[in-house]
C-alpha cells in the first residue's frame, strides 16, 4: 500500500468497520429465546438464584399454583443443595414465577353438542 492508500483506508473505511458489526448484533438482543426467563420484575432474581444447578430452560417449561412452585422450592432445599434462600427472597421468587409461570388455565376445548358440530366427511351416510 502506498503511503495515500493507507490514508484513505484509515480515514474512511475504518471507522465505519465497528458499525457493520454492531448492526447485525443489535436485533438478537432485543428479542427473548423460548428458554430464557421472561424480561418481568423480579427475572434477575430468578436468574441469579436459580440457574446455577440448571439452565432456565427447566423453569420456563413448567407452571402451577404458588403452592405448587412453593413445594419445588422446598424440595430442591430438601434433596438437591438448594440453599435457603430466606423470607423475603423466596417471596420476591413466588411472586415472579407465580405472575409468569402460573397455574394454566384449562386449554382443552370444550366439546360441542353434536348437533353444533360440522358434519363429518370421514363418515358414510347410510
Ligand atoms: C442447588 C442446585 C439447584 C438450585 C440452586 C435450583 N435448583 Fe431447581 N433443580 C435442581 C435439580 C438437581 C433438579 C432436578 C433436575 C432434573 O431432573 O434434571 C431441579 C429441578 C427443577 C425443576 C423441575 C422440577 C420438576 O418437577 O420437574 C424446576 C421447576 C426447578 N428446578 C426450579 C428451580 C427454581 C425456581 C430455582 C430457584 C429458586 C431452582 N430450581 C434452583 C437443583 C437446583
């Protein structure tokens, strides 16, 4: 490179290599993988205190009652080395999983009368 090529490259095409990269970065950020905890009040307590011993992937995958996510807690603390976390804490943790993960509702759809329903294709009149 000639002493002015060097010039140009580094008055011109440098800085703007930054900007290249950190444009295709920046849309990944933004959006939250299936498997991470929802982005709600309280999410960091949940990563900080609960993702130690297994990935986040476990929590999202389940639901339940406060109760429900109570007696996890309580038996993660009884059998598997989970440390106590205390009162306040541990609601802090109740709260957002309860808020986020809670008890689903029923999603079966209910069943029609037969009389609503379209008739059957798979069926012979006879
Ligand atoms: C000391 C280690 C440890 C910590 C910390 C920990 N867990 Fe666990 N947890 C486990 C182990 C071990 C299992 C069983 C994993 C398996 O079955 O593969 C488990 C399983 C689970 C399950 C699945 C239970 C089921 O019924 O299938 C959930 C939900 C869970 N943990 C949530 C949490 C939450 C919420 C926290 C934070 C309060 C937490 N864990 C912190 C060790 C831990």
């Amino acid at each position: 490179m000639t002493n002015k090529m060097k010039l140009i490259w580094l008055a011109l095409i440098a800085p703007s290599l930054p900007l290249l990269f950190s444009g295709a970065s920046s849309t990944a950020q933004e959006s939250t993988a299936p498997s991470e905890l929802i982005r709600e009040e309280g999410w960091q307590l949940v990563h900080d205190n609960c993702t130690e011993c297994h990935s986040s992937q476990i929590i999202v995958q389940n639901s339940g009652t406060r109760e429900v996510w109570k007696s996890r807690i309580e038996w993660m603390r009884n059998s598997q080395g989970l440390g106590d976390l205390g009162p306040e804490l541990e609601d802090s943790i109740l709260d957002y999983l309860t808020l986020n993960y809670g008890q689903k509702t029923a999603s079966r759809r209910r069943a029609l009368p037969p009389h609503l329903m379209p008739s059957n294709p798979n069926l012979q009149a006879n």
